[in-house]
C-alpha cells in the first residue's frame, strides 16, 4: 500500500474528483444490496402463495430503478477516477519529458535511450493504473464487500455470516506473501522490457551498418536472447498473478459449502427463511468480486510501485550544470576567451584538456584542429556549458559563463555538430527550427549561405520535402547544409562548426566559407576540422595533441613551423591532387 503513500501529493490534489467518485462506488455498493434483498422476498411469498400480480408489478419497479441508478452512479465514478488517473499520466509525462530536457551529458551517459522510452511509456502506465484500476478495486473492494457483510448480518442471520466468512483470513495471508514477490518480479520484468526497448531502438538506428557488415544474424540473435530472458521474468510475473484466482475461487467454495451446510440446519430450525438462505448465497457471489478485486489490487499496486521507484529514481536524478540564482539574463555578446587548467569527465582517470589557454575577439575566427581524440569536441563541449566541473575559467563578453544563465548561453550560440541531426519534419521546419516564425525569405537566405539553397528547390516539393527520420532522404552532405543553415539563420553571437564540412567536396567548402567570411564580419566562429582547408583563414589556430596545444598561429605561421600541421597540409594536398587526377 505504499503507492498511496507515493502518490498522496496527487490525491490531494484531485481530492474533490476522488471524494465524488468514491461516492458513486458507495452508491453502487448500497443500489446492489436491493436486487438480493427483492429476490428473496419474492421467494418467500411464492413459498407462503401470497404472491399477486400487483406486487410482482413493484417489486419489477424497485429492480428496474436499482438497475438505472447502477448506471448512472457506475457513469459518474468512471469519468471521475478514470479522469484523474489520465491527469496523473498527463503530469508525470510533462514531468518526466521536462526532466529530459533539463538533463547534462552525465545523465544520457547513464541512461540508454531504450530505457528513457521505458520509463516515459511502460512504467507510466503501470502508475496511472494505481490511479485509476488502484483505487477502483481498493474503495470498491472495501465499500462492497463491507456493504454485502452488512446486509448479510442485519438481513439474514450474523451467525451464519461470521460462519461463511471464516476463510477469509486466508486471503490476506496469501495477498502479503505473493505481493511482496510479485514486487520484485515485476521490477525485472520492467527492466528486462527497458533492455528490448533499447536494443530495438539501436538495431533499427543502426541497420545500415548491421547490413553492411553482415550480422543480421547476430543481431536476431542476441534480440532474440534479450527476448527470451524477458518471458522468463513476465513468466515470473505472470505465475504470481496467477495464484490470486485459484485461491479465492477456492476461499470463496469453502464459503459456499459452510453456507448450504449451516443455512440448512438453520431452516429447519426456523432460524431464517428459504427466501433469507437464496439472498445470503446472492450476497456471497457478490463477495466474488471484492475477493477477486483484492487479488487484482496487490497486482496493480505491486507493478505501480515498482515502476514509481523507477520513475522517481529519474526525477531525482540531478543536472551537474546548475544556474546561480542571480544569473545574467542578457544573451552572452563579446570577445570570448578560454584558460583551462585541467578538464577530466566524469568517472575517468584520463586528463582530457590540459593548459589550453585561447582569445576570440569580436569578428573573429579560430580554428582547431589536431588527429581524432586531441580534445577538440571537449574545448567545444564546455564552451556550451555540457560540463562546468574543469579547473580554468571560460569567459563570454567579460562574464565567466558560469554567470549566465543557460538560455543567455544558448541563445547566442549557433551550433553545428559532427553527428548533424535532422528532425522528421520538412526542410523548411528543420532550417528555422530555433524560430517557427522565420519568414520563407530568412529560410532561403540562411539555405543560400550553406550553399544548399538550388538543392532543396530542386527536390520533388522543395521547401516542404520530409526529410524522414534523422534526415535518412538526404546525403551526408546535405544533411550537413542543412544544419548549417538551421544555425546560420538565428545569426548566433558565436557560430561553432564540430567538423561541419567533411561532407562536402572542396568546391562547395571554399563556397561556404567564402559565405561565412562576409556575412560574420562582427559575429565570432569557432571551426574545429580535420580538414585544414576549413581553418586556413582564420585568424588564429590552435593544434591540439593528447588534450595540449602543441603548436599556434595563423596558417603561413604553421607552415613554417613545420610541425604537425605542416605534415598533414601536405598530405591533404597531395590527395587533393590525386583525386583531382582520377576524376
């Protein structure tokens, strides 16, 4: 019953819809106690043959209006509990999909997407039934079996009902004993399903490469092992569940034979009548339900609560990344420096960044490059406030970050990531996703600096092509304009490029540069690449090795240091000119 507990703050909430549903249930309960009651009445007068056409009219009547107030009170409660347990799903979902939004890095790296999607669907669901089915079967349980022994003591005989229900106890010894396990089983069964959400989720993101490779097999596989090791926990489930009906029918027979025994001998001794005995086994078949609603309430209290746990765990779960309370609220605008000591992320040994130490003024461009893993991600990492634990200060317009609030941050960078994520919306919707109500003109203007503009006319409904999920309709390299232009478009204080041109040719890079160049003479850009061509205008750049700037400058400077830099300008040229020979 600790559910209820968990979920007092919300059954205060709906208290008045609650009281009004739990009335239409007592009312229910005490409208079903007449049709009984009528029955054995009308036997007892057919046993005395004083049964005339007149009474059977009346007695027609009362259980025609039990029946319509039967249905109007059974009406009311379910649009009353019904409704609340939706508003509870409503709340918790806006909750939990808040919650997402509010999270850091740290948090996704815990979680696994199919287990998020788990939470958000499955385990709501199962709190919501608390909320609705929970309460139903506890207040109808109660209130109608607690009715029903009423009416059996005062309308037939007390003795005989103490001895119809002395099996009872029975019941809530078996109630605690599976309920205590039915908990722990329908917790694994709920992660086992949070496992097949995940893996599902990823074989299907990644089914090119599945494909490619050839382990289609494989996969089967191991979702058909995560498959079976789910059966096996809601086989567990499923068990436990079980075992409430054979032992209620059976609870419920034991009362049937010590009623027909007992009532016997009490009609022959004129203790109660024939029509008193047929009502009193009416009475116990309605104790059926309030006997099976009890088996059914521990299994829906079990499962709420083990998802609740599951949910809660989430919503307890905290951002690294907290605003101060006194926060500035003005977007970030200025020269923008970085002086970090040292940077680690969580739960690892390893130095990632190390003495890096950078200005960007006003107008400006920086380029950072260096060989897969040098840290280049991580400097643009905190420079959007994905982790704020590193020794060093990054300062935004004479403020140090950390000063501003998220918002004042985010809404002054435009930022353009390795891994270019399209949204399954049109072209148009995806460019001017910051600001639905960019005019068709901003769109177009925005496409036409990521030099992608004649493309998206060309497709079969331009502007208002579906992209599909993640973009997959397009190219690598249209899918990169694109985000170009969705961060280009809102005319960010600080333009960032995560290694944004490596899917486009040498002609189309030099294009939007050349873009870039004009159209951000008073804006700053950060371009991190592998390709040196995208950083050798810069003003300064900066190459990194194990975390460390190993050499800077601009880019004749780094030629003349013939370092790194210096070897991989060669390299790329002479595949340049390879590949231009082939063509």
């Amino acid at each position: 019953m600790s559910i209820f507990k968990k979920l007092g703050w919300f059954f205060k909430q709906e208290k008045k819809s609650y009281v009004i549903g739990v009335f239409s249930l007592v009312m229910v309960a005490l409208v079903q106690l007449v049709p009984p009651k009528v029955i054995g009445i009308v036997v007892d007068k057919i046993a005395d043959k004083n049964l005339t056409i007149k009474p059977i009219l009346f007695w027609i009547g009362i259980l025609l209006a039990a029946a319509v107030a039967q249905y109007i009170f059974r009406y009311i409660w379910r649009i009353y509990i019904w409704g609340s347990a939706a508003r509870l799903e409503k709340d918790l979902r806006r909750q939990l999909f808040h919650h997402f939004t509010r999270m850091d890095s740290v948090f996704y790296q815990k979680y696994r997407t199919g287990d998020l999607m788990a939470h958000a669907t499955n385990d709501l669901n199962a709190i919501q039934n608390v909320a609705g089915a929970g309460i139903l079967t506890f207040a109808d349980s109660l209130i109608t079996g607690g009715a029903t022994i009423v009416a059996m003591i005062l309308f037939v005989d007390w003795r005989l009902t103490l001895i119809a229900l002395i099996p009872l106890p029975l019941l809530a010894v078996t109630s605690r004993v599976l309920g205590s396990k039915l908990h722990d089983a329908f917790r694994d069964s709920q992660a086992a399903f949070s496992t097949i959400n995940d893996k599902t989720q990823e074989s299907i993101t990644g089914m090119k490469v599945i494909k490619t490779f050839g382990q289609e097999k494989e996969d089967i596989q191991d979702f058909t092992e995560k498959i079976d090791d789910a059966i096996v926990k809601n086989k567990r489930v499923n068990f436990l569940d079980a075992l409430f009906d054979p032992f209620i029918t059976l609870i419920i027979g034991i009362s049937y034979v010590l009623t027909i025994i007992m009532g016997g001998r009490f009609i022959m001794e004129g203790t109660i009548t024939i029509g008193q005995l047929i009502s009193f086994i009416s009475y116990i078949g309605m104790l059926v339900w309030p006997m099976f609603a009890i088996g059914r309430l521990f299994n829906v209290l079990e499962r709420g609560n083990a998802s609740y746990d599951r949910v809660n765990e989430l919503l307890h779960e905290k951002t690294h990344i907290i605003e101060k309370k006194d926060a500035i609220q003005t977007p970030a605008k200025g020269q923008l420096s970085m002086e970090i000591a040292q940077f680690t992320y969580p739960k690892d040994d390893h130095t990632t960044l190390e003495q890096i130490k950078f200005t960007v003024g006003v107008g400006e461009t920086l380029g950072i490059v260096g060989k897969t893993g040098a840290g280049k991600t991580t400097i643009l990492k905190l420079l959007m406030r994905e982790y704020d634990h590193y020794q060093g200060c990054v300062t935004f317009g004479g403020h140090d970050i950390k000063d501003y609030s998220l918002d004042a941050v985010m809404h002054s960078i435009g930022y353009v990531p390795q891994d270019h994520f399209l949204f399954s919306m049109t072209v148009r919707d995806n460019i001017r996703f910051a600001n639905p109500d960019f005019t068709g003109e901003e769109v177009e203007q925005a496409a036409e600096m990521a030099f992608i503009n004649n493309e998206i006319k060309a497709f079969p409904k331009g502007y208002d092509t579906l992209v599909g999920e993640r973009g997959v309709s397009l190219s690598g390299g249209q899918k990169q304009r694109i985000s170009i232009a969705r961060a280009l478009i809102v005319d960010p204080e600080l333009l960032i490029l995560d290694d944004a041109l490596s899917a486009v040719d040498a002609k189309t890079e030099e294009a939007i540069l050349s873009n870039l160049k004009e159209a951000r003479k008073e804006k700053t850009t950060i371009i991190a690449a592998h390709r040196l061509s995208s950083v050798m205008h810069a003003k300064e750049i900066i190459v990194l090795d194990e975390g460390k700037i190993v050499e800077r400058g601009t880019h004749q400077e780094l030629l003349r240091l013939a370092g790194w830099y210096k070897r991989m300008w060669d390299k790329q040229q002479l595949e340049a000119k390879i590949e231009g020979s082939e063509a």
